[in-house]
C-alpha cells in the first residue's frame, strides 16, 4: 500500500478561480480529513468525513467544501480563491471502526501545495 | 476555545543532552492529547499518544491534567532526532487541533 495519496502535488491558481484536490485513503480506512497548513503554522482542521457522512468541520468559510465517494476518497473544493488560501493541504485518513490498535492514529499524505497569485 | 500552545519555536540542544518540548492545552472536557513528528521530507506521522503511555524511539509524555500541560521528552537526545513536533488533541476524533510546532534540532 502506497499510503495515503493526494494529487496533485502542486498547482497555482489565480484569484477568485475555484480549486479541486483529491485524497484517496489507506486501503481499508473510511475516514479521511482535511487540514490546511499555512507556512511557519501547524494544521488547522478543515473537515472530517466517515462513510460519506461529514463528522467534523473546522472554523473555514463555506467556500471550502468536500465530499467522500464510495470507495472512501474524498475531495477538497475551495471557491472564490483568495490569496490568503494558498498553503499546504494535506489530507489524513484512519479507521475509527478501530480494527487498528489506535483508532485515533491518523495517516497523512503528502499534502497538495497550493499558491494562489 | 480549545487551543494547543507550543511556546518554542524553534530549539536546539546537544547530542546526549536531556530534551523537553513543551505543550500547553486548554479545552473544556477530556481530551486526548498526542504528538506528531515530521521528519525531514517525509510525513507527518503519529509519534505517541498519552493514552497508550509508552515510551516510542526514547520519548516519552506525561498528560498533567492539573497544568494542562504534555511535555515531550527524552533523557538523551540523537541527531536522529532532530525533526518538527507537533502537539495536537482531539475530543471524540472527529476533530484534531494541532500547535504550531517545535522545530527541535540536535547539535552533534
């Protein structure tokens, strides 16, 4: 298993365009999160989704949306891109059900670099 | 508000000297505290958890309710070592707060 996958890796938007980026889970886990990592902070929760279902939603305006497909990958959509929304996205997944020792160990990908210019 | 407080940013400290890296918490319940490690172009990853109170690569943390406080530390530090920490909490898993990371490096 290649862990947890995001894509892409990097992309620049402009200014009020709208973004999609994508996470798909570790084989088995059914829940994905999605955090934003501005440079110099820590992650800063953005959404948790189990079995399609939104558990979590962190303090980010309703441009930022996701969705969890079937096949337990989720995607991250910011609208009306503004500058202060480039960052680093990376994307967690774990499996709550806790089949795993630690049910709260969360797996994270590499992230998605977003500029925005 | 629930908040993880990180005071050092950065912090540097010899080979085989002790460490401690700092972590202050404030939330209203009982949350579960862990620290994340991110080492030099590789992932975030899960380093331990106070729950589990075990001693993982030589660290270990002890959640102190009445401080709110969970430092991070190992007696002897290796270059190995050197990474970003991150304390994070969570309430029932549906939602992590992270700090704002301690960048530890280990002089050899």
């Amino acid at each position: 298993d290649a862990g947890v996958t995001q894509s892409p890796t990097h992309l620049i938007k402009t200014r009020g365009q709208h973004v999609t980026l994508r996470c798909s889970p570790i084989s088995g886990h059914k829940s994905v999160s999605w955090y934003q990592q501005v440079l110099g902070q820590g992650p800063q929760f953005i959404f948790q989704y189990y079995e399609k279902e939104e558990r979590g939603r962190g303090n980010f305006p309703d441009r930022f949306s996701a969705r969890q497909f079937p096949n337990y990958s989720s995607e991250l959509n910011v609208n009306a891109l503004l500058l202060g929304d480039s960052a680093l996205y990376l994307c967690a997944s774990s499996d709550l059900i806790g089949r795993l020792r630690d049910p709260y160990e969360q797996y994270f990908g590499p992230g998605t670099r977003l500029t925005v210019t | 508000a629930q908040r993880v407080t990180q005071p050092e940013k950065l912090l540097s400290v010899f080979k085989g000297a002790p460490v401690e890296l700092k972590c202050n918490y404030s939330y209203s319940g009982s949350p579960e505290l862990f620290w994340y490690v991110q080492y030099s172009r590789q992932r975030l990853q899960l380093l331990l958890r106070h729950i589990s109170r075990e001693s993982i690569k030589g660290f270990t943390a002890d959640l102190n309710k009445g401080e709110t406080s969970f430092h991070l530390k190992k007696p002897f530090a290796q270059e190995e070592d050197s990474a970003m920490y991150y304390c994070a909490l969570t309430n029932t898993g549906n939602q992590f707060y992270f700090g704002t990371g301690t960048s530890l490096t280990v002089i050899p």
